[in-house]
C-alpha cells in the first residue's frame, strides 16, 4: 500500500487507475524496518486508521460504480 514500488505502473498500462498510499503515519524506525528482518508495524495504526481508511476508500468506491 504504500507508495513506493508497486504494481500500479503495470495496471496503469491497462488503465486502470491505482494509487499507493500509506494510510498511517510511521515513523523513522518503523521505515527503516521496512521489508528487513524485524519488519513490523505498530497493531494500533493498523486497527484505528489503516482499516478505517481501506474500509472507507473501497465503500466509496463501490457506491460510485
């Protein structure tokens, strides 16, 4: 989900539109873990905004179509 390498350039060549995002703020340390062996995020972002968030974003998503 987040904005660095994704595959949204390869849906993009198909047109569909797709977006990175990180739906929490993360901290320097949490980054620096980021796909190393102690790669983890703190549970409460995941369960106060994360999923809010995703929960939202494809809600509205769907209304729209």
């Amino acid at each position: 989900m987040s904005t660095g390498a994704t595959d949204s350039a390869q849906l993009r060549l198909h047109n569909v539109q797709a977006y990175g995002l990180r739906p929490f703020p993360i901290n320097e340390t949490d980054d620096a873990r980021v796909h190393g062996d102690e790669e983890r995020l703190p549970a409460r972002l995941v369960a106060q905004r994360a999923w809010t968030l995703m929960v939202r974003i494809v809600a509205e998503f769907s209304a729209s179509r």
